[in-house]
C-alpha cells in the first residue's frame, strides 16, 4: 500500500492480507480461491451454477429452487454492470397441447457479437438437438471468436474457454458454469444473482426484491430475442404493494398427489452417495411436480438426470439407469454408457495442445481398451491408426485390400493410400463351337481380376433352316454340351390325307364313292393318327310321293329331289299338287307354286257375302255349293196376317183383331254404265199399296171403355221404287 507522508514523500508498505477463511457454498460447489478486486489477496468463494429441467424446475446459482411455467423468452443471466457482454436466455414453450406446464426448447448465448442457440425439437422420446447460429445449422464441433460448441451423447455443451464458462443444454434440460472470478456478485436473471447468498436470488429489474421467485421471473422477459416480444408486468416501485405473479399456479389438491415411483430412487440407496453433499429434496419435489402435471411419464426422467448430473459434477457418478424402465439408452455400436466421463473424449486426431471441456457428462464412450478414432466418426478403434473408405480400422503400416486395390494405412500422412490392384495374365482358351465366345469374368480365385472363359452367347447362333413336313411340329431342345438349340420334328395328334391335317374322328373327304375317317390308331413308323378307308353306300332310289330320285354327274349317290308341292289337308289326307296346278278345299284354293328351286303352295280363302238369317224363309237356310256361305231363298214382297190383342197405352182390345204388315225382298243392284261412266244403282221397298181404317173396342185399366178406337189395316203389298242411298 502507498501512504503519502509530506509533499511528494510516499511510504510504500506491503498489504496485509486477511486470513483465509471455510465458507459453505449454498449450492454444495467446493470453494474457491479467487483473488480480490485488486489482483493481490486471495478468499475462497463459491463459483456460479444454475440449472433448470422438467417443466420446468430452476435452481439458481446460490441453491434457490423454484418453478416457473412462463411461455415466453426471458433473461437467464446477464451481468449487472456490463464487463464480459455475455448474456444467457431461455425460450419456454409449452411442452404439449393441454397441459399448461412449460419446457425449455432454446438456450440463447449472446457473446463476443455472435449469437448461438441451442434447440431441442421433440421433448419426449429422445432428444433433437442442433446448434445455430443466424438460423444456420451450425457443423460441430464448432470453433470461432472465443466460441466452442460440441456434441456430447446426450447434450450440447457451449464453451468460451476465455472465461471458463460452460453452458450444457439437453433434453432434460440446462446448466450454465460460471466462475465466480469473472461473475461473482454481478449477475441477475431467472438465475439469481451470484453471491452464495439465496436472500437476494428473487431480484426483479431495478434491484428490487420479491418474496416469490415465480414473480420474479415474469418481469425478466427478453425483447426481441429469438423473433419474440413478450408482455412485461406493469412498473412496481417501493410504493406499491408487492406485485402478483402472472403465470397460473395448479391450486394444491385436497390429497397431496401421489409421486411416480420413480422419483422415490432418489431417496433411496441408489443415490446415498451423493445426499450428504446434495439433498435430493428439491430434486424429487420436482419429479413429484412432472408426475402429476404432465401426462408422460417419461417426464421424470428428467428430474433423475439432473440430480445424477449435479452429483457427478462433485465427481460422485451414479449408474441409476438401469434401476428404471423410462429412462434407458441404448449405446451405438461398441459403446457403453457411463454416468460421468469426459465432455470431448479423446481422440486419435487430437493435437498436442488441444484444450477440451472439462465438465463430466453423461454419455456414451468408448471401452477401456479403446479410444474414439475422431469426433465426426464416433468410432471406437484399439489403437490409432487409420479408418478405411468402408469405416474398418486400421493400424499404421497395415497392407489391405479394398475395393480391389492394394492399400496402406501410412503413418506420415494418417491416411490411406490405395493403388491399382496388379492382376496375373491368364491365357484365354479357345472356342469353335457354334454360339460360344470369349467372356471376360470375375476370377474365383482372386475376385478382383478377371479372366478370359468360353460362354455360350444364344444370340450369335445362326438361324436353323429345318422345316418339319405336314402332321409334325417343331420343338426346340438344347444337346447337353451345346449352345445353339437344335430343331426336332414332333408328330402331332392328327391323320394327313393328300397333305392335309385332320384331327381324331373327323370324316375325311376324299374319291365320290369312298368314305374315309381319321381313326384313334397311330401309325408305328410315322407315330401319325392312320386314314381308314372304304366304299360308299348309296341309299335305295325309293323317294316319297312329290320327290324324285336325281344322281348329278361326279357325284356317286343320287338324292330324293322335291318336284311338286305336298299339301296335307286336314283330314289326314295328302295332296301331290304339280306347278300350276289348283285344289280348292272347302272355303280355301290352294295353287302349286316354284320359286328359287322351291315349291311352294298359296292359299286363297273364299270371301263370304253379307248373311242375315232373319231375312230368311223358314228351313230355307243351307250351305253354298262350296260349302263354305251361308245362305237362303229370299220371298218375294207379300201381305202377312197375325191376330193378336190391340194394346194403346193402359187400355187392351176385348178381342183378337187381325193385324196385317208386308214383308219380303224386291229386286236392288248396282251397275256400271259405261255411256255415262258412273256407278247406277236401282233400288225398291216392300211396302203397303192399298189400306183401310178400322175399329176395336178397348177397355182401360180405370175400368173405362172406348168403343170406337180407330187402327190401320193393310189390304195389299207391292215393290215400290225407292230413291238409294249414297
């Protein structure tokens, strides 16, 4: 220290620095030395770590556990006076449809004027994790501007090697490493401030204290990070009550919810280890927590890794996966799971000074007897050397073949260098057969060299010019030793007569006067159905009545020919009727008519004239001559008497009277006149010529009598000339 004494006298003496004294970290972090404002004295603090899992769960860097289901992006950590410009945040969505519980999909690092988030796309059933930055997917591991970003088994660890600050984000969930050296006492946010004192943890914008942390947390929003603008809660001062929390809290149920079974493995032995340094409380409160408000079960898992995660970091490793079914991961390739190990394992490919992130993970690695070959691979190898093209490995100096090139894994370059494989020469035999050739083919001995053999090639085999005769059909077949197939005649199921194929059973035509069939018999010598052969029968020349036996010329057999026509009346008799000729039966003509080498016969029926039987005399009906017509004799016009009561009305003659009335047929015709070319008709009634009044005496129904009523009597009749009709 400098003490100015007079003037520009200055005692300088050496500073005395206080004693060191234990503290406890809240968090259970082992203390640290750290050196004063002034670079000179040194004390022990505690660094800085805040992790939040689940839907979610926080613990803040000096141990305060809260839960918090905001659905926005909002401040994890940012320094309170501005030194390092680093600044963390977290994007909460709801972690499913109906179900008003939160997870963390994003970790935002804004650091050295770069921003990188860390993305998780699917919360249940294994993690999707990338890393960008301006919405670019970023290649790990990535390396720029006082930047490190890798790729453990389960998480993404982001690291600024600088300042000794690792942040870890997975599907579990985050934790952030800070050492007190560079953020003690200056930092706020969701992660309280870092100071090992919880008192102050719940501190809103201005230094103001809450008594809730769940309050808290709504007023640290981020504006227009990660593209959201997130409603802050109203201003509060000193002079307003103590503001209300934003986010709906689940009301505590009647009958305290029952914990999945799971969570209570971190109470048990499994665990034992690491309760004297880290109580599992907070931890199974918030698998108690995820049990009742999150439908997947799954969701506990994340409470277990984050307890294992906190132990291993005080290098307690726990393997606790094996005691649940929800929460196992299986390994790729030769791998094994282990609870803590190396953040970046080591690799053949690292360099003399390469610096790797300390923090232990949770993960996947290689077994004790090998070393992972390079991080892009994830291969684990049993010494360096060099991976082959099919991803083999190999050792330094090591000769190979691949591909069908000689290969070395050379030690200079740590890669493999591969040449043209060379190949013995191989004498090529000869081929003289038909449709044989020279092949070039793979050789069974050594697969990567070929040689020459004779193959049979079908295409290059010249056209066959055997035909096979009537009754025979080609069929192709192939010579044991030959290429080219050879054409054999194979004899059908059919006779052949005069070079013409006929199956079984047909008749064959052949000479007029002989009859030939194809029979089911084989021929022995030509395998081919025989021909049988014999003479025709001709039938007698006896032909029924209306046809005549005619033989044509060439022809062996004569046959009845129709030469009349044939009418079968029916009376059972039948009628031979020559061409012309006629035959009248009954009311029906029939005429012998040939058309077209036919006969046949038209029928004509008699029309009858109009019959009225009442115009006849008595007895006088009978049939015409034909008899087909009706007919009778028609009287002349005559006078009939009839005697019969006289009725007028309701009065009746006392007596029969005699009534008289003409009756019969006068002459009636039509004519052509050919002088006047018309139609003439001359028509006549029979109707009364001469008459006379006479007198009856009729009595009535009332009893009364007309004695003289007066009727006419026809004396005499006559055909009287009648104008006729149209």
């Amino acid at each position: 220290m400098a003490k100015c004494i007079k003037g520009d006298v200055i005692e300088i003496i050496p500073l005395q620095c206080p004693p060191l004294k234990n503290i406890t970290c809240k968090y259970n972090q082992p203390q640290v030395l750290v050196y004063d404002e002034h670079q000179c004295c040194q004390q022990y603090a505690c660094d800085c770590f805040c992790e939040g899992w689940g839907d979610p769960h926080y613990i803040t860097f000096d141990g305060f556990y809260y839960t918090y289901q905001g659905n926005c992006t909002y401040i994890l950590m940012e320094e309170i006076r501005p030194k390092h410009h680093l600044k963390i945040y977290i994007d909460n969505v709801y972690c499913a449809i109906g179900e008003p519980v939160s997870c963390p999909r994003s970790i935002i690092v804004s650091y050295n004027k770069q921003v990188i988030t860390l993305r998780n796309h699917r919360f249940m059933g294994g993690a999707d994790l990338e890393a960008l930055k301006d919405n670019v997917k970023l290649k790990l591991p990535y390396t720029y501007n006082g930047v490190r970003v890798i790729s453990s088994t389960l998480d993404l660890l982001l690291e600024i090697p600088e300042l000794k600050v690792v942040v870890t984000f997975g599907i579990t969930g985050f934790g952030i490493n800070l050492p007190f050296q560079h953020f003690g006492k200056n930092t706020q946010g969701h992660c309280g401030t870092c100071n090992n004192n919880t008192a102050d943890d719940c501190m809103i914008p201005g230094g103001i204290l809450v008594n809730d942390c769940a309050v808290m947390a709504d007023y640290w929003t981020a504006s227009g990070v990660d593209g959201k603008n997130c409603t802050k809660p109203p201003v509060w001062n000193m002079s307003t009550p103590e503001p209300k929390t934003h986010t709906a809290k689940t009301p505590t149920p009647t009958t305290p919810c029952q914990a999945h079974p799971d969570c209570y493995l971190l109470k048990s032995k499994l665990f034992e280890a690491c309760h004297s340094h880290i109580p599992p409380t907070n931890y199974f409160l918030a698998c108690q927590y995820d049990s009742c408000h999150m439908s997947n079960p799954a969701v506990v898992c994340a409470s277990l890794q984050s307890y294992a995660r906190a132990c291993s970091q005080l290098g307690i490793c726990i393997h606790w996966r094996n005691y649940t079914n929800l929460c196992n991961i299986t390994c790729p390739g030769n791998k094994i799971l282990l609870p803590c190990g190396p953040s970046e394992p080591p690799t053949c490919r690292d360099g003399p000074m390469q610096g790797n992130i300390s923090v232990l993970t949770e993960g996947c690695f290689c077994p004790g007897n090998t070393i992972l070959f390079n991080k892009e691979s994830g291969l684990c190898v049993p010494k360096c050397g060099c991976i082959d093209p099919s991803g083999t490995p190999r050792e330094f100096g090591e000769h190979f073949e691949y591909n069908c090139e000689d290969c070395i894994c050379d030690k200079a370059s740590q890669s493999v260098n591969c040449k043209p494989k060379k190949c013995n020469d191989v004498n090529p035999g000869s081929c003289t057969e038909p449709g044989f050739m020279l092949f070039n083919v793979t050789n069974p001995s050594d697969p990567c060299c070929s040689k020459q053999v004779c193959n049979c090639d079908v295409s290059i085999c010249p056209p066959s010019d055997k035909k096979c005769g009537v009754g025979y059909a080609p069929v192709l077949e192939l010579p044991n030793g030959k290429c080219c197939p050879e054409i054999r005649c194979e004899p059908k199921t059919v006779c052949v007569r005069n070079n013409t194929e006929y199956e079984p059973g047909t008749k064959i035509p052949d000479e007029p006067c002989v009859e030939c069939n194809c029979e089911m018999d084989k021929d022995p010598y030509t395998q081919l159905h025989i021909v049988k052969c014999s003479p025709k029968v001709c039938p007698k020349d006896i032909c029924p009545q209306g046809f005549k036996y005619v033989k044509k010329e060439g022809e062996c057999c004569g046959t009845c020919t129709q030469v009349a026509c044939i009418y079968d009346a029916p009376n059972n008799t039948r009628h031979v009727l020559q061409e012309g000729e006629e035959y009248k039966y009954k009311c029906e003509t029939l005429n012998c008519h040939q058309m077209n080498g036919s006969f046949v016969i038209e029928k004509t029926t008699k029309q009858c004239p109009p019959f009225n039987p009442d115009d006849c005399e008595p007895e006088t009906k009978h049939l015409d001559k034909d008899g087909c017509c009706e007919i009778c004799e028609l009287s002349n016009c005559v006078l009939k008497n009839n005697a019969t009561r006289l009725h007028v009305n309701d009065c009746t003659s006392i007596e029969d009277v005699e009534v008289t009335s003409c009756t019969g047929h006068c002459n009636t015709k039509s004519m052509y006149s050919m002088e006047e070319n018309i139609m003439k008709h001359s028509c006549s009634c029979c109707r009364e010529m001469s008459v006379e009044k006479r007198q009856v005496t009729l009595k009535c129904a009332n009893s009364t009598v007309i004695p003289h009523h007066n009727y006419i009597y026809i004396k005499s009749c006559t055909c009287t000339p009648t104008k006729c009709g149209d």
